[in-house]
C-alpha cells in the first residue's frame, strides 16, 4: 500500500457508473485496473459500450482541428484508447498492460498485479485491505460510494 492515493467517489444523480468509469479511465489515462463489482461481465459490457462513444469524441475532434500538434496528440490518445482491453475474463487471458479487468471480490484478489483499483461495492475494511496490499506503487485506489436518496 506505498504511496496508495485513496479517492472517494459518489455517482452525480442520472450519471451512470459506466459512464463515470470511463470518463475516470479517461481522464487519468490509467492501465492495469481492475474493477470490483457484483455483476463483472454486465458492468464491463456498459463501460466498454461508454469507451467506443469516448473514441467517437476524440475521433471527431482529432477530425475538426486544423493544428498539426493537436492531431499528433489525438492520434496518440486514440492508438492507446483503441489498445485498452475491458474485460471481466479471468486474470490468465490479461495482456501485462493496457487492460481494465472487471471483476468480483474473489477474482480480484487473485490477480497479479494492477496499478488502479475500483471498488464498486461495499466491502469489509479487511477485504479492502487485502486488495489495496496488492497495488504497485504509486496507485491509485477509488471508491465508488452509494449516493443516499
């Protein structure tokens, strides 16, 4: 857990937690995630379906600038956006980077390495903690917390 940054998140109303797990890949341009959820295969499908609308976005705009500099830097993001795997498939089928591995608590635990953990649902102190043991340095932990209604 060195150097571990712990970021608590709640779901704006009508956001969808798809939609935010993947403007968060995104904006932070993370690799080797794993995200902990219930339901692993259906929360993958949802995010994966919010990344390709991403990749149209940036498509478009790589598509509308004139700037020499900007469309390097578009086609940049678009080679690794397009190279990022969603998977909820067991850990023996990941690549070493570039993936975003959904999965439930268990499976989770069993995986090697990852530099970016997503918690989608309520877990024990001691079961969080032994997920955050796994984390390389320097990562990052988000906790997806239930908004009241």
């Amino acid at each position: 857990m060195q150097n571990s940054h712990i970021e608590h998140r709640t779901l704006p109303r009508g956001v969808s937690l798809s939609f935010d797990l993947a403007q968060h890949i995104f904006i932070r341009g993370v690799n080797e995630s794993v995200v902990v959820t219930d339901r692993p295969h259906d929360v993958a499908s949802a995010a994966k379906k919010q990344w390709y609308a991403l990749i149209r976005l940036v498509q478009r705009e790589r598509a509308s600038t004139l700037k020499a500099v900007r469309i390097a830097e578009l086609s940049n993001q678009m080679a690794w956006m397009q190279q990022l795997i969603f998977t909820s498939k067991a850990q023996e089928y990941l690549p070493t980077k570039n993936y975003v591995l959904f999965a439930t608590y268990n499976d989770a635990h069993r995986s090697l390495r990852y530099s970016t953990l997503y918690i989608t649902i309520p877990l024990s102190s001691k079961q969080l903690y032994s997920l955050i043991s796994l984390l390389q340095k320097d990562s990052a932990v988000i906790i997806y917390k239930s908004s009241s209604k």
